[in-house]
C-alpha cells in the first residue's frame, strides 16, 4: 500500500506524464523519514536548499542517493559539498563558478552545474542575466573550467498570480536554453536540463519545456 507521500507522487507523476518533465522531490525543511518514503517508492534525487541541512542528511541516508543543491549557494560553502554533490542548480555568478571549479580539483572529480538564470521580477532573486551568460560563452572563457560540466540552466519565476507573466519568464529561459545548445560542441558544456518550475507553477513550466521541476509541499505537506 502507498504511503501519503507515494500517493502525492504517483499523483504529480500523472499529471507531468504528458511532458518531458521529470521531479526532483525537494526535501528541505523535511526530516530523513520522509526522504526514506519517497527513496522507497523509487526517488534517488533530492534537493537541498542550504549545506548546512544537506551534511547531516548525506551523511544519514543511502548513499546511492544523488543530492542537488538548488538553493544560494555561498563560495565559502563549496569545499563541504565538492567531494560528493551530483548537481550544483543554482550557479549564479562567474565567481562561484571558479571556486567550484578549485574545490572539484581538490576533491579529484568534475562537479555538474547549471547556470541560475535571474528571469524574475523580483529584486530578492538570484543569478546571471541572459545576455552576461551569452557573453559569458561566447568569450570562450568557459574552457577555462576544467572540472565543472555545465548540465543545463536554471531559474525561478515572479511570485505572482499572473500566468501570463510567469510564462513569459519561462519562455525567456526556453530560448536561452534552445539557444546555448549551439555551444554544446565545447567539451564542458551540454545543455541537457531545464529546471524551473515549482510546486505553484510546474504545470506551466512543463508545458513551455521544463525537463525538471522542483517540488516540495506539495509532496511532503506544509513547511
């Protein structure tokens, strides 16, 4: 028999099975129980929005368990979670790239990131500007990186009740996505996934081309 959770997935599953969208249960704020339920019904990522609730976590779940940082992610803070994160989400500046690059040669691996792209309008965001992350490629600096794969972009729309806003926004990180896949010819670069959207807007997000929403309440109960 389900659990809550694994009726909660099942439930968004079917809802997202029209698209090419997969889910990434996002378990910040929730305890290692309810983690466990969902990697019992067959979950083996999960997002994190702070290092420090990521370690003890890492530490006390199945270590097959493939961890994403989705949240602010401090330069200072790379070096605790070089040697086993699977996917850094929310690069928001060249600077954090180069201390992730640093760290992941000490650690002797290549981190995974995506480039969290600043498409809200909202001052309390984060992240690159489309038109810095083109020129940020086209510069050719990006070679530079030796142990960082760039996997994709990221980004997180208004809060607001207006779709038609927050599908605006959504298109615009579509067409930045579609257009850096003329880059994937460089070895560090493939632009695979797609992350946006959220438990209040992933339906939106998947039907204008999200390949990953993240999603926490809505899976796990209120925080």
């Amino acid at each position: 028999m389900l659990s809550a959770i694994g009726k909660k997935l099942q439930s968004i599953e079917k809802e997202l099975s029209p698209f090419e969208t997969r889910l990434l249960p996002v378990s910040k704020t929730f305890p290692s129980e309810a983690i466990l339920d969902a990697y019992e019904y067959g979950y083996k990522s999960f997002g994190e929005n702070r290092v420090q609730e990521l370690l003890p976590k890492f530490e006390a779940l199945p270590k097959d368990i493939d961890w994403h940082l989705i949240g602010h992610l401090q330069s200072n803070k790379v070096k605790y979670i070089a040697s086993f994160i699977s996917l850094i989400q929310s690069v928001d500046s060249e600077k954090l790239l180069v201390e992730i690059d640093k760290q992941a040669l000490k650690a002797g691996r290549q981190i995974s990131c995506l480039l969290q792209i600043y498409i809200a309008k909202e001052e309390t965001k984060f992240g690159w500007e489309p038109e810095e992350v083109i020129q940020f490629y086209q510069t050719g600096r990006l070679a530079e990186f030796k142990n960082i794969q760039i996997k994709g972009l990221m980004g997180m729309a208004s809060n607001t009740s207006d779709q038609a806003q927050v599908r605006s926004e959504f298109r615009k990180l579509k067409g930045l996505f579609d257009a850096l896949k003329a880059f994937d010819i460089l070895p560090n670069s493939k632009m695979e996934t797609l992350s946006m959207g959220m438990s209040g807007d992933y339906l939106l997000a998947a039907a204008e081309g999200s390949t990953m929403v993240r999603m926490g309440s809505s899976i796990f109960g209120a925080r």
